[in-house]
C-alpha cells in the first residue's frame, strides 16, 4: 500500500507529516496554538579517548514528562485542547520534536555551516583537538503509530504497521539526501523502565551528523571481513544462523527472525532482510508488506514473554546516508532489559564502566521461548 502524505506547518515552524491510508483524506493547514519558535542548546563533543562524539542537549530537561492521560500532546486535538496534532483524527503523524537532540538550526562552530557532516578532529595534541565540539546540527522527529491512546505497536494490525514503514521509508530517504545528515535511525523506546516519558504510542527519528558508534563498528568489521572473504558479513553470518538452526525465531521466503549467538540483552531478537539491502528506502513492496506482518509477529512474542506488556527498544539499523553503503545489511535489533517476572537487566560495573555486557539468559533459551506462539 501506498500511504498518501500531507506536509504542513505548525505555529512554530516545525514541520508535521500526515501519513494516511485513504487517498481522499483532506488534511487542514492550520495550528491554532501561540508557540514561541523552538530554539535549542545541543551540541556534538568528541571524545578523543572513545574515538566518537557525544551530544550535550541541556535544553532538554524542560521537555514534557509524564503528563497526565487527558493532556497527552501526542493525541488528537480537541476544541478547547489543541495539542502537537492539529486534527480530530490520524493514521500516521510524523513531526519535528519540540526539544530536540540534534536541530537543523543549530551552527557549527568548527566549520561555519551545516554542510557536510561531522568529522573527527584532525590528529595532534593539546586543547584544539581534546576539547573539539560543533553545533549539534541534525534532525529529531516524532511518529506517532496511531491516535489511539491506548493501543500499543503490538496490537496493530499489519495494514497500520505497513503504513508506519511507509512513514519510515518517506522520512529515511528524505532527512539521509540531507548533506549534513550521515545516518538515519529509525526506533521506538516502549515502557516506563526503558525511560519513556510519553504513554502515547510512538516511535523517534533521529538524523545524526555522523555515524553513530554502533553502525560505525559494524561497518569496520564488515570492511575487514570483505577485504578476507570478498564477501558480505552479514549474508555469510545470516545464512551460518539459519544453517544452525536453534537460534532461529521465525522466517518467511524473504525475512529472517533470530536470536544473535552473542545476544546482550536477555531477549534480543534482530529481523534481517534475506536479500542484500542498505536500508529501508531499498525494500520492494512485497518485502515491505511481508515485514509489515514480521515485524508485528516479532513484537507480539516479545508481548507474550511476560503477564504485563514488557519493555523494549526497537531499531533500524540502516546503512549510512553517503558513504560505505554496500557494507550494511538491513535489519532491526528489538530487545528488552526485562530478564524475569519483575526483575530488570541493570547495565551496572561490567557492562557500564567496562562496556562487557554479561548475559543472564543464553541466547538459545531466549531464542525458544521466543518460538513458542503469541497468544
């Protein structure tokens, strides 16, 4: 399916997207709300010790917390209670976040502007380099999965969920054409315990002026193994777990579910794409609407897992916006910090002052219990 797209202004001049799944909806121009024009303090440091930058956004302590329910600004708006959404019903809404992480209007303080992206700084020595710090320039936005307040990502059905990669798809392709933009990601944050502040349902967008250190790994490893193999790592470590077996959570002809041999988090499951894809953008429509019923499946074991909903994050992790697209293979790593009923995965001295995580569920029961059918 194609989802229709709406592009409007809100009164402060971020820009709202609707994403809606009939053709023939209208959707008005108009936010009636007095808002002052965002501004942010966010800026990117550089770490010379862990080789990557950090982003320092204090203006963030004064964004919305835990509002009550009737006063979500995610929800529709209503006369007499206009919130970040200017309509009495959506589909789909992706807007620029209020307070943002990393903001278009920030300058960089190194180069002047907002062309290109961010690099490391030169090598050498003393303050010029050890304390190197730009403009946090970027972009964050919000989607919205739906103007049900109460619903949840795992309770939609596939025909929503194929309109929200659409979103996904729209957003991914238009922010990495950006010149200052090196990598897209796409996630959601679900749960109290993960630190979420808004109960709506919903997911962020976040454009990163440089690579971020995940991706950034995975790309050097990919490049090693390439430059040994002359083949793709991740097609050759999907096809050594599918040929293993016991890993394996759920596939179809054109996407694979699994549990990763070296999993972090108790419940890690990571979907790949089978055929050989940078980033979403890249997907046909079949493997968009046949991951449309993937993706919900895997979110609905991860719901089954436990008598309440369990927390977890959810990423797309993408190839990079210009550079060393052909060494990134899409997929998503979903995971919860949940280990057992009522018990949390804490990241304490191993895992926070040392960056070796320890693991309280080995992958091959996590990859079981994520077998068994959702209820």
């Amino acid at each position: 399916m194609k989802a229709k797209k709406t592009e409007i202004r809100l009164a402060d001049g971020r820009a709202l997207y609707y994403f809606d799944e009939r053709e023939d909806a209208v959707r008005a121009a108009h936010d009636p709300r007095d808002l002052p024009r965002t501004t942010t303090q966010s800026e990117i440091r550089w770490d010379p010790l862990l080789d990557q930058w950090v982003i320092i956004a204090s203006h963030r302590q004064a964004r919305t917390y835990h509002p009550p329910p009737d006063q979500c600004p995610l929800d529709p708006s209503r006369p007499g209670r206009q919130t970040e959404i200017p309509a009495e019903d959506y589909d789909v809404v992706v807007f620029e976040n209020r307070f943002p992480s990393l903001s278009s209007a920030a300058v960089r303080e190194v180069t002047g502007d907002v062309d290109g992206v961010a690099e490391p700084p030169p090598d050498g020595a003393g303050a010029a380099t050890f304390f190197t710090r730009e403009g946090g320039v970027g972009r964050c936005e919000v989607v919205c999965f739906t103007s049900d307040h109460d619903a949840a990502f795992p309770s939609l059905p596939p025909s929503r969920v194929e309109t929200v990669i659409e979103a996904w798809v729209d957003r991914t392709a238009e922010l990495g054409a950006l010149p200052e933009v090196a990598q897209v990601f796409c996630f959601e944050n679900r749960g109290e315990e993960i630190g979420v502040t808004l109960s709506h349902p919903h997911g962020q967008i976040y454009a990163y002026p440089f690579v971020p250190p995940r991706m950034r790994r995975q790309i050097e490893s990919a490049r090693r193994y390439r430059d040994r193999t002359g083949e793709c790592l991740h097609c050759a470590l999907l096809q050594a777990e599918r040929d293993a077996g016991d890993r394996i959570v759920h596939e179809t002809p054109l996407w694979t579910v699994l549990v990763p041999h070296a999993a972090r988090w108790p419940y890690e499951a990571h979907v790949y794409s089978r055929r050989h894809v940078p980033d979403l953008p890249a997907l046909t429509e079949e493997e968009k609407a046949d991951l449309a019923e993937v993706y919900v499946d895997v979110l609905r074991r991860f719901e089954a897992l436990f008598e309440t909903p369990t927390p977890y994050i959810a990423g797309w992790i993408q190839a990079p916006a210009h550079a060393d697209r052909d060494l990134a293979h899409l997929h998503a790593q979903v995971f919860s910090i949940r280990r057992q009923a009522g018990k949390l995965k804490y990241l304490a001295g191993s895992e926070s002052g040392a960056g070796v995580w320890v693991n309280d569920i080995t992958p091959e029961r996590a990859a079981a219990q994520l077998r068994a059918e959702p209820v």
